[in-house]
C-alpha cells in the first residue's frame, strides 16, 4: 500500500503545481489584444540580426529615437519590437524624460 501512495501523491503535487502555471500561460496569450510598442537596443553584427530573426522570425527593422516617438504619438503598434543603436536609445530616453524645469 505504501509502494502505491507515495507515487501517487508524487504525480498528484506535481499535477497541483503545474495546472496553475498552464492556465496562466494560456490566459496571458489570449489577454494581449495587441501589442505595445516597444524598442530594443540591437547590435549591427551578423549573429545580432540572426538571433533577432530567430526570436521574432523577421529581420529586425531599426529605427531613429524621433520615428519611435513620432510612432508612439501617431498610435502605431508593431507585431515584433523595433531595434535602435545604443545612441539612439540614449536619446530616446532623454527625448521622453520629463524635465524638471518645465
């Protein structure tokens, strides 16, 4: 009897555990009616654009920090993130602070 309960309550915890973590996962891709725009800062290089491609299945499409901005206030969304030089999303991020004396 022992042989057969403790298997059993193995494949039970186990089964509590992971129906928890399935329904989020399921819930969260059916939630997102579309997606935010959003940018990443891409390298250049080869293997770059070939993991980009691999994670999103499209070649990246790189921007300026004044297109995501003129994107973001014309309500454009974009199906795979937008990729910027390190430059580029340094001044994005200063173009989108508020400043202190305004």
């Amino acid at each position: 009897m022992t042989r057969f309960v403790t298997p059993v309550l193995i494949a039970a915890t186990l089964a509590a555990v992971a129906t928890p973590s399935l329904a989020q996962s399921t819930r969260s891709q059916t939630a997102q009616p579309a997606k935010l725009q959003s940018v990443m800062v891409c390298a250049t290089d080869a293997a770059t654009r070939r993991a980009y491609q691999r994670e999103f299945g499209a070649a990246p499409v790189f921007v300026t920090a004044q297109e995501a901005v003129e994107a973001r206030q014309a309500g454009q969304r974009w199906a795979a993130p937008r990729c910027m030089t390190e430059r580029q999303y340094d001044r994005l991020v200063s173009m989108t602070q508020t400043r202190a004396s305004l």
